[in-house]
C-alpha cells in the first residue's frame, strides 16, 4: 500500500512534503484535511493528538514533521530525484539551509501572520516587529548565499529547496522582499517555475481567501 499523507494544499508546510512527492512522482494517498465531513481530521487527530499537519503514514510507521517525511520517503520510496544528497557533508548542508528556511522564513513570516488573525487586544506589536526584522536578515543573509548556485545548495535541487518555495512565496506576501535583493527574488521564479512546486500553488488556489492579510494577485 502507499504511504498517506495528511495535509491541506494551502498550508505551506504540508507543500514543502508534496513538493518532493511530486518531484519523484512517488505514489501515495492524499488524505486531504479540508474534507467535508471531517473523517481525515478526525484520523489525523487519533495518529497525532496534537494535530498538525503534514503527517505520514507508511505502513505501521507514523512519521511527524515535514523534513523527516521527506528523509523518510527518500529512504523508503526513493525516487529519480534523491532530496538528499549521498555525501554526508553535502547533505549536512542541505539539513543546514533547511533549518534556515524553516525557522528564519517560516517561522517569523507565520508569527506576523497568526498575529493578524489574534483578537485587536492580544496582539504583539512588538513580536511583529521582530519578526519583520528577522525576515529582512533573513533575505540579506540568503542574498549573498545564493551568489553562483542556482539552488539552495549549488546545482541540484534538495530538501532545502522543498522548504524554500512555499516559505518565500508566502514570506514575500507577508513581508515583501526588497527589490535590493535580486538573486532572493529570482531565486523564488526559480522555484514558482519548478513543476513541482507550481502544481502546489495551483492546488493552493482555491483557499487564497484564508490568507489574513490579504493574497496578492501576482503570483
């Protein structure tokens, strides 16, 4: 039997695991967590108290967070396209630029935007502004990586750049990128252009309206 996976198109974590299903065709069941009648929700919950999403299902094995779904799929469902590479020290690179996105884009593009959904009185006026600030370091700091590769980690697309896409693309709704940060900017084409990652945008689509702060046309 495929794996299952549990997720929502729109959630930006759950696209970074399709991303690199879909980079390797690999076969699975989409257990997908806007159904009507809230099975999938109520499965997710049984697996996973705490309820978040993506989650793995292979076999008897449960797999939580999304960069260990993916490690996991490359181990157990290897594909033409590995998202790590054999070379440990390459692939430590690739687990480094990972954490990167994860926690110095996702983590504070999602603190402004979870702000914005809080009732007026709880909001965290200076957290945002931190965050804000984080995300500008953040794009100076991949400004330089980036000079001569392509993706994340030189030429080959990986982990990281799974990571990557979904979390510039809503980073930049969220806290636009400068315009002074031009390999950021086509760094993020780059990654809207990948088959794998614009069949994520295009499954996103219909839930645009979620977005709190408003989901811009551009993209």
């Amino acid at each position: 039997m495929p794996p299952i996976l549990y997720a929502h198109p729109f959630s930006s974590y759950c696209q970074k695991a399709l991303i690199a299903l879909y980079e390797n065709a690999t076969p699975f069941v989409y257990r997908h967590l806007d159904d009507a009648d809230g099975a999938a929700l109520r499965e997710l919950e049984q697996l996973w108290p705490l309820k978040r999403f993506p989650l793995l299902v292979d076999g008897p094995t449960v797999v939580i967070e999304t960069s260990c779904i993916i490690e996991h799929l490359d181990l157990h469902h290897p594909g033409h396209a590995p998202m790590l590479p054999k070379d440990p020290r390459d692939a430590l690179q690739v687990r480094m630029l990972d954490r990167f996105f994860d926690n110095y884009v996702s983590t504070p593009q999602q603190k402004i935007v979870f702000d914005a959904i809080r009732d007026p009185a709880a909001r965290d006026a200076q957290g945002v502004r931190e965050a804000r600030a984080m995300l500008d370091a953040a794009y100076a700091w991949l400004e330089r990586h980036l000079d001569g590769r392509t993706w994340a980690v030189g030429e080959s697309f990986s982990l990281a750049d799974c990571a990557a896409a979904p979390f510039l693309f809503y980073a930049d709704w969220t806290h636009a990128i400068d315009a002074r940060f031009a390999r950021v900017h086509a760094y993020r084409r780059r990654l809207l252009a990948r088959p794998s990652f614009a069949r994520c945008v295009d499954e996103a689509r219909p839930f645009r309206h979620f977005f709190p702060l408003g989901a811009p046309d551009r993209d």
